[in-house]
C-alpha cells in the first residue's frame, strides 16, 4: 500500500485541493520547495548566494567626514517675466 499507484496520487491530489483550496496549493509547493532546498544546501555545506541571518540586518559603515559627498547649492527657479 504505497503511491506507486497512480490511482492512489490523484486520490491524494484531490483531497489536497479539497482540503487547502486551489489558490493556497502553488504557496504551499513553493514553501515546500524552498525549504527541501534549504535543507539540502546546509547538509552539503554549499553557498548559492546571499543567505539572511534570522532577520538580522548590517548596517552600512559609516563614511568619514572626509570623503562625504559636497553639498550642491540649489538656485531658485526664475520665472519668465509676465507679457
């Protein structure tokens, strides 16, 4: 008794679709995906791109007052004298 029938996945794709609804099954294969993935990748020690630690974000470093951009001074904007 396994799901080496066909019979058996389609039995199980229909309750599925019954059960979770059409619109919430691609969220639910692509966070199934992605998390497969993720495991794979931390098993095999391997790096595809940035990862993000829970949440935790870096701050940019600071430049030094040195090398900070000039400020640009800003001219009024002249209007053209009224006919």
């Amino acid at each position: 008794m396994g799901l080496d029938n066909p019979l058996h996945v389609v039995l199980l794709l229909l309750v599925l679709l019954l059960v979770f609804g059409a619109k919430k099954l691609p969220e639910i294969g692509r966070s199934l995906g992605t998390g497969l993935r993720e495991f794979k990748q931390s098993i095999s020690g391997e790096s595809h791109g940035p990862t993000l630690t829970a949440g935790v974000q870096h701050a940019p470093a600071a430049q030094p007052a040195a090398q900070a951009p000039a400020e640009q001074q800003v001219q009024p904007q002249q209007t053209p004298p009224a006919a």
